[in-house]
C-alpha cells in the first residue's frame, strides 16, 4: 500500500499542527540471536480538520493505543492505524514492539563480525518512516519530534537533536526537540560508536564509526573535519540563511542503502566511505563531494522540503550541483567536473535515452504514489538537473542564480514548495523569463544534440536538434591538438557559424556548462582518436570520452573499434578519475551490453593488456592504482595476482604498493573467477580479515567461482529469507559473470521466476533486486524471455528496472 498522491492530499487537507513524542527501547535481548524487534512507545499530537485520517506503522506486535487517553481497539490491517471520529485537537498514544530489518529499510540491526559488537540504527526515506515510528509518513506534513532512548548503557546514540539529558549508568538519552522535520528524515544512530566531536561556529559537530573503524577514524579525521568546516563555512557566505539545526553529526553506518542520507542535525554515510588500508585520491574527492552535497540538503530538503515527490530535483539536483560546486570552491578538491562529465553524466545521458526517461520536473500527475517516485531518484533527477541547474547558473549568472535561490529559501523557510515557488523566487530575482527556461529545461524530458558540421569554406557550424536554449563554451585546436582558442555560444533554432575557425579541430561544451550530446564532424573526430593525449585539458578529455561512450551506446561507434581507441589512448591517461570511469563503464556496461559473446574473451584480454600497459607507465602512486584496479578484474596471469597477495600489494618495479581491502579482495574474486582459488583458500582470506569486508568479499569471491556447483550454493544463499542487503549484493556480484554466459544461463532463467517474489520484500530490496539483473551477454530468446517476464511485473520498481536493462540491450 504505496502512499497514492491523491490520499497524501486528503490528508494533508485534514491533518495539521503534528507533533512527535517518541521513547524508544532499543535494548537487544542477549539470547535472541536474531535481534527480533525492539519497544516504542509514542505520542502524536495533531488537529483535524475531518472526522477520520490514518497513520502508518508497519507490521507492529502488541499494539496498544489510546485516542485523547482513551483506550482503543486498533484497527489495524498491519500497515496502516485507522482513526475515527475526529475532529479538533487530539493526540493518540501507541506503544507496540516494531521488526528489526536487514535490508536498510527501516530500524537495521548489524552485528560486527570483527569485534561482535551491535548496532541500531534508523535509515528512514519514502515510506519507510512507518517502518520505525507511527507517522503521517508524508513531507507535507513537517513536524517537530521530541526523542528519548533507552538503550546498552555501553553505547552512544545520537539523533536529529542535541542531547540534553544522558543518564549513563540506565543507558537513558533524551534530545532536544527538534525544529518541524518531514519524517522520512528522522534518524537515530545507536552503539559502541567511536567518536571525535567539537565545536565550530557556536555548533556542536562529531564525525561517529564502528568501534571497529576507529582507527580508519583517527586517520582521516583532520582531513573530515577541515573538509567539513571548509564546506559550512562556504554556505554560510551563499546562503543568507543559517544553518537551520542546532547540531551537526555525521557518522559512517554500516548496511545503509543509499549512499548517504541528508538526516538533519545527523547525516549518516554508508561506511564504504571510511575503508581499511590504503585511501585513494579518487575516495577523498568522491567523500568531499558527498559531505557537500548532504550539508547542502540541511536548506534544500530539510529547511525547505518538496511537497510530493514530483519535485525531488528541488532537493537532489540542488544537491548535487551543490555538491560538486562547493567541494572543490572551498573544500579545494580539483577537477570535479571531469569526475562528473565521465560518470554521473554519462549515466544520466543514459537514464534519458530509456522509455523510462522522465522530466526533471515532472507533473504531480505522473507521480502517482510513492513507489513510482522511487523510481525517479535516478540520475535524471541528480546528474541532469545538476547540469541543468549549471546551465542556468551560465544563463543567469551567479549572482543573479544566488539571489533567487536565498530569496526562495528565505520565503519558505520549513515549509514546502513546488517548481513553481523556486521559478518565482527566480522571476522575482531575474529579468529574464525564469518561466520559460523551466519549461524548456525542467518539463521536458530527452536530451538535445549539438551536432559540429562545415560549410563550403571548411568553417564549422554548430546546430542544435532538440528545443532548448544552451549557452556553453566551444574551444578551437591545430592539428596537433594544441588549444587556440575559446569562445561563449549562445546556440537556439539557428545554426552558429565559427567565423575565423576555419580547418580547425572544434570542440563543444568544452567547460560542460549544459546538457546536451554532441555529434562531432569528422576532421574533429579523427583528431581526437588519434591525437587524444594531446588534450593538455583533462575535462576536455572527458568530454570527448563521453562521445566515444554515446556512440557505442547509439550503435554510431562499433565496440571493437571503441575497445582499439580505448588500448592506444587509455595507458597513456594521467587522470585517475578519467582512468577509473572508463574503465568502469568498459567492464559493467560495454562488455555485456554490446560485445558479441564469440570476442568477450579477446575484448578482456585486451582491456587487460591497456591496464597493465598503464600500470607500467603510471608515474603516481594513485595512477598505478587505478590500473591496477582494471588489471585485478581482467587479467588471466594468475601467478600476478597470487603474488600481489602474498606482498599484500601491488607489486613492480615501482617496489609494493599498499593497497585497500577492497581491491585485495577484488584480485582474489578474480582468481577465482579464473579458478585458480578453492573453497579452502577464500576461506583462509576470510578469516585473515576477520571484518564484514571479509564476510562480503568471500561472498563474492566464492560466487564468481566457475563452476555449476558455486553457482547452485551462490543463488541458494542470495535467495535465502532475510539475507541482509550488503549480502544479496556480494553474492549476485559474483554470480553473474560476462566471461561466463553459458555457464549462467540457467540462472537466467531463475532470476527471472524468483525475483519478482524476492522484490515483495520492501522498496531498498527492490532495488537491490533490479540492480542484480544479469550482467552478462544475453541471447536473442534470452532478451524475449525478459520481455515476457516485465509485461507480468507489478513491482513498479523492478519492472523500471528490467525495462530499463532491455532498453539498454536494444
């Protein structure tokens, strides 16, 4: 029973003034292994302005509840608290013992195999609030909460308030109440944390891990905090105004579905962000951006929250352009835009070309319920509004952008809006027609084409297909690639001749201020595959590395003839971020995608010949990583790999070089892919690691092993009730192979009968589910097999998926 738009309406027409008073007892039972379920008891406050409403609270035992302190027989369907007969003020008191979860939906529970230490934490999103706390579980419906906890008086808990009362000796912690929250953004984070708080700008701030983490803590936390006081800083001076909580935690939280969630006053990350060994330049730069983009949704999402879901590019875009802008203007990370121009926006060019594709802005209409807006929190609504947004800053300029966007908050400050509240704060701000820019860039769905052509004098001409107006720069190089020179375009219906560049190599978007694909002429592409290296500008690399992408996703560029461009070009690279999303998007999505299975092996081979050829080149420590990562997932020298693990490093003539869990775990999932491991041995590096990157590297590790027998147990155990999110994923990681098609053919054909029942579990296992679709080169009758399998779908989720998987194959 997915929240439908039209009763989250009614509702929000019967229901005001809410107010949340939550005590939970998040003590574990020492002898229930299992970690069942824990106690709540809540009271909620509220006027209505109709005789009956409901709340939702999902799949609570020995439920009790009082209206205005009167008893109440429930009635309840397991989903859903029915209340009558009302009218006025009225709060209802509920006390009912709520499930544990695995999945990340909801209050998980996650047990530390590294030291057997427990954690209780509450990852909420759209629907899920109910599965933690009785709710109006809608963002329209902001409120207050006033929480107190009970929990192993050895733990720490923290939450969306400060603590004010902690009676250590009972476990007992109570919080400030907190300003009016939408509820899918209430969070508590309970456990033997590991912690480091102070104080900064008159604001309590902490960075939290497992216990068993802390010395990944301790490491990096000059770094977190510099970067985190770097990024508030940097808002304090955009934004008018202050920051809107009275405290601000962030913690790394092992099992969370996304990867992180913008929970005020508590921001909680999935602790893959915090890894053992070896930190990569690239995982600093991906955390930064992250950190920004979280503190950017304290004013957009939780200051002020979209009203239905149909606007979640008011949070996530803004967030995301946010993210990359203010990482690298204040927290000093460089070249963003070549981290988002090669993997975020690739993607959304993607996203966009499917049936599934949606405005950035879509209609309240076609969001129906919930379970369709889960859908939409894609790279639509995060990487192309960015762009959009990036365009809309180049149309504007920045300080007429900032001006319309502090005017909005300020307006609506712990309120709720729609696109139309942001145009008019931009109207208000702008003498341009904010209307029709949203119109042309926000309710449209698709992607323009900038396409370079030549006329009789050899000048080149830029046209558009497509109905936007885009403003970008365009840059002009000799033969040899060497830049001459850059000019603004402003580029509509007419075609835009390049007076004075006539012969020259001509590039568009050179800067990636819009969105749109680009359709070089041949002088400018020949150009750029032979001479590519020659670009001294790495995001002008990736742009043109997003044109090679496009055309094998188009069928324009074969993908053999793709794969040559990719070993003369890519070993030479000195971008590690350019090196890792090409060579990323090579394994996951054109190997399987568009490589005839009779040349995957040639095309592996090869993709490993262009890995090491870079890792001898590689002058970095951090470029020799990045090969070595493609390297581990492709190569068939066994004896390498077995001797990067007994040097517990990558090794040449640049000597050992420390690495991280998990790309020691990769290379070992690699030998077994190549058999060259046993049961025996993945169990051996299981127990060396002792950790959950242990638990979930063997997973894998044993799953990739090319045998029917380590197919059949890898399936069983993916499939088998409660499996934990973190779990299903490694184990469907290494069952699905590209260099083993035939092999998994009959798994095939399993997925597709199971899933559906699997997806029944909740919305993140959904998820989780569809992201598991076979990575593998499918047949013609494997392709039909799907097909039939989607039209029989109800899960809305799964079935974006699947269509989604067969547009991408088609």
């Amino acid at each position: 029973m997915s929240l439908s738009l039209e009763e989250a309406r009614v509702r929000a027409a019967i229901v005001s003034d809410v107010a949340y008073d939550l005590d939970l007892d998040l003590r574990l039972d020492p002898t229930d292994p299992a970690h069942g379920d824990y106690g709540m008891r809540a009271k909620v406050s509220f006027r209505a302005a109709g005789p009956e409403t409901f709340l939702e609270l999902t799949d609570a035992t020995d439920l009790a509840v009082a209206l205005d302190g009167v008893p109440l027989e429930p009635d309840y369907d397991g989903r859903r608290l029915y209340l009558h007969g009302l009218g006025g003020a009225h709060e209802v008191e509920i006390t009912a013992r709520v499930p544990l979860v695995t999945d990340g939906d909801g209050m998980h529970v996650f047990t530390d195999p590294a030291d057997g230490e427990t954690y209780v934490s509450a990852y909420l999103g759209m629907d899920i609030a109910q599965k933690v706390l009785p709710c109006f579980d809608q963002n329209d419906l902001k409120a207050p909460v006033t929480l107190t906890v009970t929990a192993d008086p050895a733990w720490t808990v923290v939450a969306n308030g400060r603590v004010v009362e902690h009676d250590a000796a009972a476990g007992r912690w109570r919080f400030a109440t907190t300003p009016p929250l939408p509820l899918p953004m209430f969070v508590v984070c309970a456990g033997p944390w590991h912690s480091h708080r102070w104080e900064h700008a008159g604001i309590p701030f902490a960075w939290h891990a497992r216990a068993s983490l802390a010395a990944e803590l301790d490491r990096d936390i000059d770094e977190l905090r510099r970067t985190t006081e770097a990024c508030f800083d940097h808002y304090a001076e955009l934004f008018t105004e202050p920051m809107p909580f009275d405290s601000y935690e962030q913690a790394f939280v092992p099992g969370q579905n996304w990867g992180a969630l913008e929970t005020p006053g508590c921001v909680t990350y999935r602790d893959e962000y915090l890894p053992r060994g070896r930190i990569t330049d690239r995982m600093r730069t991906q955390r930064a951006t992250t950190i920004a983009h979280e503190m950017a949704h304290m004013w957009f999402g939780d200051l002020v929250t979209m009203t239905w879901w149909e606007d979640t590019w008011l949070q996530e875009s803004f967030a995301d352009y946010m993210g990359y802008r203010v990482a690298e203007a204040a927290a000093g990370y460089p070249h963003l835009l070549v981290r988002f121009e090669t993997m975020r926006k690739v993607n959304a060019y993607r996203d966009d070309a499917r049936r599934s594709t949606h405005p950035v802005a879509p209609e309240a209409a076609d969001v129906p319920d919930v379970d369709a807006a889960a859908t939409n929190f894609d790279m639509i609504s995060y990487a192309k509004g960015n762009a959009a947004l990036r365009q809309l800053v180049t149309w504007l300029g920045d300080e007429t952008f900032l001006a319309g966007v502090n005017r909005y908050l300020s307006e609506h400050a712990f309120g709720n809006t729609t696109l139309a509240d942001f145009v008019a704060a931009l109207d208000a701000a702008s003498e341009r027609d904010a209307v029709a820019w949203a119109d042309a860039w926000l309710r449209t769905s698709g992607f323009d084409t900038i396409v370079v052509e030549r006329d009789a004098a050899d000048v080149p001409v830029l046209r558009r297909i497509g109905s936007r107006p885009h403003r970008f720069q365009v840059a002009a190089y000799d033969d040899q690639l060497a830049l001459l020179e850059t000019r603004m375009v402003d580029l509509e219906s007419e075609p835009v001749a390049l007076e004075g560049w006539e012969g020259r190599v001509v590039l568009p978007n050179v800067g990636s201020e819009t969105f749109a694909q680009i359709t070089l002429d041949d002088r400018s592409m020949e150009a750029f595959a032979t001479g590519l290296g020659a670009l001294a500008d790495p995001l002008a690399r990736a742009v043109v590395w997003g044109q090679w992408f496009d055309g094998v996703r188009t069928h324009r560029i074969d993908p053999l003839t793709y794969l040559g461009v990719l070993t003369r070009h890519l070993p030479a690279e000195t971008d590690p971020m350019i090196v890792t999303s090409v060579a990323n998007r090579t394994v996951m999505y054109i190997l399987p995608e568009r490589v005839p299975s009779g040349a995957i092996g040639d095309a592996v081979d090869a993709l490993a010949g262009a890995f090491a050829d870079g890792l001898a080149r590689a002058d970095t420590d951090e470029l020799r990583l990045t090969f070595a990562e493609g390297l581990a997932a492709t190569s068939r020298d066994a004896d390498l790999l077995a001797g990067w693990l007994e040097a517990d490093g990558v090794t040449g003539p640049h000597g050992v070089l420390g690495w991280y869990a998990g790309l020691r775990w990769r290379v070992i999932a690699r030998l077994a892919q190549l058999d060259a491991i046993d049961a025996e041995g993945v169990e051996a590096e299981r127990r060396r690691d002792g950790t959950v990157d242990g638990e979930l590297g063997a997973a894998r590790a044993l799953a990739s092993r090319p045998t029917q027998e380590a197919k059949e147990e890898a399936w069983a155990a993916a499939v088998e009730p409660g499996v934990s999110n973190r779990r299903f994923g490694a184990l469907t990681a290494g069952l699905w192979d590209v260099e083993q098609a035939e092999l998994l053919a009959p798994f095939v054909e399993r997925y597709l009968e199971q899933a559906p029942t699997l997806a029944e579990r909740g919305q993140a296992f959904a998820q989780a589910v569809g992201q598991a679709f076979p990575q593998i080169p499918l047949t013609a009758a494997q392709l039909e097999a799907v097909a039939a399998a989607t039209d029989g779908l109800t899960n809305t989720i799964l079935r974006r998926d699947w269509e989604d998987a067969l547009d991408d194959r088609r």
